[in-house]
C-alpha cells in the first residue's frame, strides 16, 4: 500500500499573492484561505471531486509563508502542458503577463522555463493531453 499524494507546498514570502497567481496560471480555485496557507485546488474538486475516492482526487498546492527568500534553483518543479489544442507560446505570453519571468537553463526544445513572481522555476511543455 503506497502513500497518497496530498499536496505539494510551495513557500514563499507573499502567501496570497503567490497563490493569486499560480490561481490564474492553473485556473484553479482556492479551497483553504488563511493567514499563514492556501490551497489551491483544480475545478473538479468542487464538482465530481466530493464523489472521487480520495487517491483518484489529485492533490493540491499548498502556499506557506517563510523569511528567507529563493536563493539556489529549486530541487523540484512544476512542468505544465497546454491542452492539445491549445497553443505554446500563447500561454506563455500569458504567464508572461500574470508577472512571471522567462529563463534559460539549458532546456530542450519544446520546452519554455520560466520563473513565477517569487522566483520558483516551472517548465511550459508543448501541448498535450495526457
């Protein structure tokens, strides 16, 4: 019997900020909204959510609050994909414009990095639907 995947945390200095954006970049919606924490969670959590088993509801982002700011490159990363029918450099010019920040590391082609407002890497993959 394995673990269940609940959340992934993300830190950061500005909790509803970080989360606002990563909300719009995702078209998620906020599920627990505290001082210190949000959740963010997909659509289908409010619809067919509460009638998925628990491992079949995917998991969540979880924003906390810490004093340091990003100071290495993150050890682990969101990657994100367009639906298929849906176009690379359209949503990357969105993201663009929610405030985040292109960066180079090397990636392969088809592959877009980018930093969100606090710094944390994500990858913008091309268009898929699995």
């Amino acid at each position: 019997m394995g673990l269940r995947w609940y959340t992934t945390v993300i830190d950061c200095h500005d909790v509803h900020a970080q989360a606002a954006w990563w909300a719009q970049a995702l078209g998620w919606s906020v599920a627990v909204d505290q001082p210190d924490e949000v959740i963010l969670v997909p659509p289908h959590a409010f619809t067919t959510g509460a009638q998925l088993p628990p491992e079949e509801r995917g998991p969540g982002l979880c924003f906390v609050p810490v004093p340091e700011g990003k100071q290495l490159k993150n050890r682990l990363h969101l990657d994100l994909a367009p639906r298929a029918d849906d176009d690379l450099e359209a949503e990357v010019a969105r993201l663009l414009a929610l405030g985040a920040h292109r960066i180079d590391v090397g990636q392969p082609d088809g592959a877009v990095v980018l930093t969100d407002p606090e710094g944390n890497e994500l990858c913008v993959l091309s268009p898929r639907d699995q």
